[in-house]
C-alpha cells in the first residue's frame, strides 16, 4: 500500500514538473522514469522487510541475554546460599562447586569410597544442606566415573553389567534417595548416568555427581 501511494506521489510530482516548465514529456521517457520509480519503491519495501528480519533477529538474541542474565544471577544466588550452609561442614570449594552450566558439582570422594555408591557420613550431610536450598526445584542428577575399568572384586559381583555406566547410574540414584530422605520430592528429582563419557581431567576430578536445577519447573515442597 505504502508502494502504491509512494509510486502515485512520485507521478502527480513528474506531471506537476512538467506542467510548470510548460512542456509534456515523451511516452517512452514517462515510462522509463514510472519503471525506475516502481523499481526505486521496490527495492525500499525489499530493504524494510530485511530491517524488519533483522530487528525480529535482535529481539530475539536480546531475549535470549537478558534470560542468560537472569540465569545468571539466580546461579550466583544459589552459590552463595549453598557456600552459607556449607560452611559450617568444612567443605572446601574443590568439593562443592557451581559449573559452567550453573549445575552443582559434587566431589565423588567426598560423596562414595572407591567402587562404592554407598555414601559416606559427611556426603550425607552436604546432601542434607543441598536439599536444604533447593526445596521445591526441579532437579536433574548426573553421575560420572573416571575412565579406570572396574576391577574390584566386590563391586563386579553388586554390579548387574559390570561396567562404569550402572556404576555412575547407581551413584546418582543414591544421591537421589538421599535428597528424597532430606525433604525432596521423588517427582522432582531425575537421574541419569554418563559413565567414564565426559571426563573433566584427572581421575579425581572426573569422579563427581552433577545436580542440574531444572529452571522453570517447580513442585510443592515437602519437609523431610
């Protein structure tokens, strides 16, 4: 529409100029100029449709940082409070830390002895102040192992597969049992074992369990 009467405004102009300086323009010039004219407002709507692509592109990336900003910060918030309720535990941040991700990474040492997803005495407690803070969040638990084949005999005999796959699954769902016994619901908690398939470094540090708030999900809390 806004061609149209871009192209007719442009015309009554030409006929208004032509009217003053007393004289009519040939047919074949007319229309060479109306071509042009047409071409002209064609190429502005093609140039205004790119312009709008482009500024539907940056909303949306607009969009995405100020969601990532807040991400962010909810993150640092949830940090700060773990490291209050920790502190008091004498955990060091090598045990418990926030990731790349935002995800809470926790120390195997500190949660399972060697080839055991039994967890110890003190992962219990740092569990118990987790599940403390994340009360009515979503949550998705991730077990690692470090890439060392299994060899202990007493875990090849507990183990249905022997592999470091169920070893990492058995570990995450312990961790699960344990958050579900300090107050968390079975309805928020996933879990999932990656084996030996993302290592982060060394052994030691390849050896962890990963909690991943699941953002937008929320259940109703319950007390342990």
């Amino acid at each position: 529409m806004s061609s149209k009467i871009s192209i007719v405004a442009s015309v009554v102009l030409s006929l208004s100029a032509v009217g003053c300086a007393g004289a009519w323009v040939p047919k074949n010039i007319y229309d060479r100029d109306l071509g042009q004219l047409k071409e002209y407002n064609e190429a502005l709507e093609r140039d205004n449709s790119q312009l709008r692509v482009e500024h539907d592109a940056f909303q949306r990336l607009k969009a995405e940082m100020d969601l990532t900003s807040g991400a962010s910060a909810y993150y640092a918030q949830m940090a700060d409070s773990l490291r209050k309720a920790l502190a008091a535990l004498g955990v060091s941040q090598d045990d418990v830390m926030v990731g790349e991700h935002g995800q809470l990474i926790v120390a195997g040492d500190l949660l399972f002895d060697l080839g055991s997803w039994n967890i110890s005495a003190k992962g219990k407690d740092v569990l118990a102040k987790i599940a403390q803070t994340q009360k009515g969040n979503v949550l998705k638990i991730v077990g690692h192992t470090d890439k060392k084949p299994i060899v202990r005999a007493k875990t090849k005999e507990a183990l249905d597969t022997d592999t470091n796959l169920e070893l990492s699954t058995k570990r995450a769902i312990a961790v699960a049992g344990t958050l579900m016994k300090s107050g968390l619901r079975e309805r928020a908690l996933f879990v999932e074992g990656k084996g030996s398939s993302e290592p982060r470094g060394g052994d030691k540090t390849s050896r962890r369990v990963e909690i991943f708030v699941i953002e937008g999900a929320r259940v109703a809390p319950t007390s342990a």
